[in-house]
C-alpha cells in the first residue's frame, strides 16, 4: 500500500527539485523515492564503521574484529 508522506522545502530544495525534475523527467515522488534509496546506502555520521562477519566465530566474541583489546598480546611467544 502506498504511503503519502509531506514535506516542507526551503527555496533551494525547491529549486533543485524543479531542476531534476526538469532534466530528469521523473515525477516529485519517483526523484524522492530515488533520493531515500541514496541516503539509506550511506552509512549515518557518527555511526561506527561494521565489519563484515563481526559475530560469527566460534569464540563467541561479538566484537573479535573490531575491539583492539581483544588481540592484546596476539603473535608474540
């Protein structure tokens, strides 16, 4: 079921609305949909970086990867 979801633009957001809207062809809700599948690809500011795999070895040690505490030590006799 489609969502109908309002906004409020500034002049500038208007403004480059109307210009891909322009030179795209697209409708206002296809240049928005299009643009929150970009935003969502992007990790967030501030968020941490994630490892891939981070939590699934046998240790049990969900940061293994990442947590610098846990290689104390590691390769010396």
């Amino acid at each position: 079921m489609a969502k109908v979801v309002h906004a409020r633009l500034d002049d500038e957001a208007d403004h480059l609305l109307a210009k891909v809207r322009k030179q795209s062809g697209l409708s206002n809700s296809e240049i928005v949909r299009r643009g929150l599948l970009l935003f969502a690809a992007q990790p967030l500011a501030g968020a941490p970086p994630r490892v891939i795999g981070v939590g699934r070895f046998a240790s049990g040690q969900p940061d293994l990867g990442s947590n610098k505490a846990h290689l104390r030590g590691f390769g010396r006799k």
